[in-house]
C-alpha cells in the first residue's frame, strides 16, 4: 500500500486541484480536474471522486464523476454504479495488465476521455468515434477487430483463439479464406490474445452468455 500511496502521490504533483484522503480506511482521490487547451486556456472542469480496487495498478481506478455534468442516460459511458466506462475490457486490460502509474492514468486515460466528454456535450458527437457501452461495446470491439458481423461466426472465432492449438504460420487459415495463417488472420488473433488468454477466455463466457440471452 505505502507503494500506492506514493505512486498516487507522485501523479497528484502534476493535478494541483486533487488530493488524496482516506475515507472508512480506505485511500481516495477527489477534487477537480481542469482540462486546459494550450491556447484557450481552461476549457472545461470535473469533479471527481476515485477509487483504487485491489489490483490496482493492473487495472484502472473507478472514477465517480461527481459534478453530474456527465447526462446519466444511455450512451454517455456511465455505469450502473456512476463510475465511468473509460474503455472497453479488452482496451483496459491491454493497457493495465503490466501495471501503470497513476500519473499515466490521469494524463493517457482519465483526462482525454473527459475531454472527450465536453466534446460530446458541446457538439452532439463524440470527437473519434465511441464503442458502445457495455456487452455492445465488447461486441463492437470483436466486430471491428476480426472484421465479421455475425456474433455467432465471433464467438466460434474465439473459441479457437482462446483455446485451440495455433496453425503455424504457414499452414491454412482456419477461417477457410485458403491463405496462409500469416497472411490472413495472424495479425488479428495476435491482437485479440494481447489482453491474455484468460481475459479471452473470461469474456468469451461472458459473449456466449449474453448471445444466449438475446436469440
């Protein structure tokens, strides 16, 4: 913990309107977060209140936006729990599995999806395009980045990602496209095995479920 507490402390030197606290035992970080646009100045301010779970830094802090600036409606990446949907399962863990200081999640993470935010509120769009929240999202991720639609032929997909043996990278591509592995769908498969094959394997069960739910 005392590693945490300076870690945080470290990221806090750069955020003059955040501080940390303890609240029943547990260390917090709330105040404000001013995003400043290098030629306009203050452009807009948060409130906020974070929290560090237990695996933190190997996986984002939870973020309660407490200003309410951020609608409380669909679309507007805000959970259940008030905490903001900052990316995707799979983005997050690719960013966080090795860990990451806290500083980093304030200025790569935290900051520019706030910013996104006002974007949002100000001109109706978000400025690079959003995932959808939730199963969608994840659904939207697996879609883009294997290049299919049908979530049935995704999860399949998966299945031999997560735990079939690998073709080599010569050898035919299991999709049936009659390519090389290498020259078809190696590239993809490495990207979706980046969060790990546990990850996979997790939020493969989690797709099925939610396929199953929804035919």
């Amino acid at each position: 913990m005392s590693r945490v507490i300076k870690d945080i402390d470290a990221g806090l030197k750069s955020y003059p309107d955040l501080q940390r606290v303890t609240e029943d035992g547990y260390i917090r970080v709330k105040g404000e977060i001013s995003l400043v646009h290098h030629e306009k100045g203050e452009i807009d301010r948060y409130e906020v209140l974070i929290k560090f779970p237990e695996a933190f830094p190997r996986c984002f802090p939870k973020v309660i936006e407490t200003s309410k600036k951020i609608p409380r409606v669909a679309g507007r990446h805000v959970n259940h729990d008030n905490t903001l949907c900052l990316a995707v399962l799979p983005e997050e863990r690719v960013i966080s599995k090795n860990g990451m200081s806290f500083k980093f999640f304030l200025d790569k993470v935290l900051v520019p999806h706030l910013a996104r935010e006002t974007y949002r509120e100000r001109k109706g769009v978000y400025p690079d395009g959003e995932y959808a929240h939730g199963y969608e999202g994840l659904w939207e991720y697996y879609e883009g980045t294997l290049g299919k639609t049908d979530r049935t032929k995704i999860v399949e997909e998966l299945e031999l990602i997560a735990h079939a043996k690998w073709p080599g990278r010569n050898h035919k591509c299991p999709c049936g496209s009659g390519l090389k592995f290498k020259k078809c769908h190696n590239e993809k498969w490495h990207e979706i095995i980046k969060p790990g094959q546990d990850f996979v394997q997790k939020t493969l069960i989690l797709l099925k479920e939610n396929l199953h739910e929804t035919n």
